[in-house]
C-alpha cells in the first residue's frame, strides 16, 4: 500500500529520478514528473496528488515554482515541499509570504527528503482535520439556537452568531464588535470579577435594554427586561492563560413568565382571584415576623358568607361562586391595597391589616356594611348578600401565629353571626 501520492515538478531529468527512487525505495508512488507549470497544474488537477516536490527555478517563462505553489495550493490544496539549487536574496524574501512545507536545497540529501515529505504530508494531514473541525464549529456555531458570543482576553467582542444578534436585537455583528464585556451593566461586578480570576459563571438575571439605550452600549431593535440564562467561560491555553471568553446565552422570558404564573396560580384562588390559603399563610407568616421586628400591631379579620349551603342548593352552584365574586369584591373595597386578602376556604374569607389597630373595627365594619348594601341594591344575585365578621389584634409581643390569630377571629366572627340574629 501507497505512503502516499506524489507529484513531482523538476525540469532536470537526472534531478527529477534522483528524487522519485528514495521515495519510491520507501513506499511513495510517483504519479507523475512535470517539467513546467501548466503541465504541473493539468496533472494535479487530474491525478490529484497528496504533496507535489517543486523546484523553484523552472525554465518556464509563464510562471516559477512559487507561483505554481500558490495555485496548488489556492485551488486545489495541495501542499508543496520546494527544492532549489538558487539562495539569492529576491528568492528569500518571496519564500517569506509562500505556504511552502518544507524547503531543501540541491544537490538532495535523501535521507532530508524522506523526512521533510514525511513531515509535510502529516502536517496537511493535522490542517485538513483542523479545518474540517472549524467548519463544524462553524455550522454548529451558525445553526445554533443559543447565542453564542466570543471574547478575546481583554473582554472585547470578537464575533456573535446571529441566534445573539437576535436575542439582543442587533443588525449586524459589526455594529456591536469590540464590545467590552466588563463594562456590560447587564454582568454584576461580582460575576465580573470571577471571570477575571479565571472563573466560569453560570447565573439567570434581567436583562435591562433600558440600561443599553442609556449608556449608549450599542444600537438595539428591543425594549423593555427579558430574562436570560447566561455561561460565561474562560478559555485557556495548554500553559493555563486566558486568552478570551466565550459566552452561552439563551431568553428564557416565556419560561420565567411561566414560572411565575405557576407560582402565582399556586399562591391565587382561581375563582376570586384572591390569595388562597397557602399564599395568605405564606405571606401572613412574613408580614407577623416583620411586625414584630418593628414593633407594629396587626389585625386579622375573618368573614364568612352567611347561608351559602342555602344558596347552593336553591340557586345552584353557579349562583353560590357569584355569591363568592361578589364577597371578594366588597373585600377588595373595604380595605385597603396594602392588607393581604384571601379566600381561607369554602365560604370564608380572611384578611390581614398591616400596621393596624384593633380598635379599627368598627370603622370596618361600617366599610363592610355599606358595600355589602351597593352590591345588594344592584341587584345581581338571586338573593342579597350577607356576611359575618370577627377580628382578632396581635401585638408585637404576642407570641402567636397565623393559625392562632385565625381562631381568635373566628370565634369573634361567630359571635357576630349570632348577635346579628
């Protein structure tokens, strides 16, 4: 089996055997020996070799063996091991901007040849793997639904593929290239500074175009916060130096929204629209925890709806979740934005008054007692609207919690329900 094909350029007939018996001594096989450029150039393009020996002074008026060079390897990618009897300066200084593999110089050391085109043939090998493992990274770099930025060691932008440019609603790479990552308001000093200290940060925050249009970063198609999860890395080279960043970024507003939707729908009764009770208790907890750090009082009322199995059954459960609406709608404008308002369960309601008195009752109650009488006086029930009440005060000293509160305003609430009869 074949080390390989190889091509050779010589227009010396003695030179051109003296070169192809060692290669062919060693396993190489000689497609073919061509004394000037175009029949060097015809037989590459047919006979495709894997590395051509090329003879850089070639009685050729067309072109010399840089020349020739430059076009194997432009169009047809063949690597050139050039050979030459000439030094003088103008040669040098071509050779500095060829791509040449190797270079030797006549007369040929055999053993320097079998090595040199030993060692061009597995460099093209390396560089054609190189090259076919950049143009995957660049479909996948291109073709990818996440946004993909990099950054050269400075913090400065080098290039973003256009799932980025999307995100952040920029044209083109170029109207945001050299982009300074550590001046992005967006990033956090904290995460900035890991970075710096060779850190990779993985972090989900806002990300505020506001904050862009004001400091002038770049010009942008969007507005408003969305939310991103973002995974800064640093790149390092085999002696552990950084020598930039690549960053992974992806919006994931929908998936926030629906989070918090959920956590809402959890926290909300769906039919009033009102705190149910695992938000109230949540919240409750907080606020008493809160009011008795500052030394505040608080008030929990707790109201029933009175006669509501009545209701079903006469009207019909669809008549008994009106009853409910309505209930929670005079809740809503007896007190004020700032109590925490919910439906505790079935035809009871609470609500807990921040920083209030106890003494407030009474004023609630005239509150209650008059919007109850609105809703009534409309009319949009089967039967009026009617609801039992009962509060209970925690200082800042007492030492109960949200379920104890609870009871102590129930017991109130039924005996309003009694007195009112």
């Amino acid at each position: 089996m074949s080390l390989g094909k190889i091509l050779i350029v010589e227009d010396d007939p003695i030179v051109a055997r003296l070169l192809a018996q060692p290669l062919q001594d060693v396993g190489y096989s000689i497609v073919g020996i061509a004394t000037n450029c175009h029949d060097a150039t015809q037989l590459a393009c047919t006979i495709k070799p894997d590395i051509a020996i090329v003879d850089i002074v070639l009685y050729d008026h067309t072109c010399d063996g840089i020349e020739l060079e430059s076009e194997l390897r432009g169009k047809l990618q063949i690597p050139v091991l050039f050979i030459t009897g000439a030094t003088d300066k103008n040669i040098r200084d071509r050779l500095k901007n060829s791509h040449c593999y190797g270079f030797l110089s006549k007369p040929i050391n055999e053993h320097e040849l079998i090595i040199n085109v030993e060692a061009a043939l597995k460099r093209h090998q390396l560089e054609k793997a190189l090259r076919a493992s950049e143009e995957k990274f660049r479909l996948i770099y291109e073709a990818s639904p996440i946004g993909i930025e990099v950054y050269d060691k400075n913090g400065l932008l080098l290039d973003a593929n256009q799932a980025c440019l999307d995100i952040f609603g920029v044209d083109s790479v170029e109207h945001v290239r050299g982009f300074k990552l550590f001046e992005d308001p967006n990033v956090s000093h904290e995460h900035k500074e890991k970075l710096k200290n060779g850190e990779t940060v993985r972090y989900e925050a806002p990300f505020d175009f506001g904050l862009v249009r004001s400091h002038a970063l770049y010009s942008t198609s969007k507005t408003g916060i969305i939310y991103l999860d973002v995974l800064i890395t640093p790149l390092r080279n085999g002696q552990e130096e950084n020598y930039g960043y690549l960053v992974q970024v992806q919006d994931i507003t929908a998936r926030k929204i629906y989070e918090n939707t959920l956590r809402e729908l959890s926290m909300v009764d769906q039919l009033t629209g009102l705190y149910n009770r695992r938000g109230f208790s949540k919240l409750a907890d907080q606020q008493i925890q809160l009011a008795k750090r500052n030394g505040e009082n608080l008030v929990l009322f707790f109201i029933d709806i009175n006669n509501m199995k009545k209701i079903n059954d006469q009207f019909g459960h669809p008549e008994g979740d009106k009853a409910l609406i309505f209930a929670a709608n005079v809740l809503r404008k007896t007190f004020r934005k700032t109590d925490i308002i919910c439906r505790w369960g079935g035809d009871e309601f609470a609500v807990l008054m921040i920083n209030a008195k106890g003494s407030c009752e009474e004023k609630i109650g005239t509150r209650l007692t008059e919007a109850i009488k609105e809703i009534n006086a409309q009319s949009l029930l089967k039967t009026e609207l009617s609801l039992s009440w009962g509060c209970a005060s925690l200082s800042s000293q007492d030492n109960a919690d949200i379920e104890t509160l609870i009871a102590r305003a129930d017991k109130a609430m039924y005996y309003h329900k009694f007195h009112q009869k």
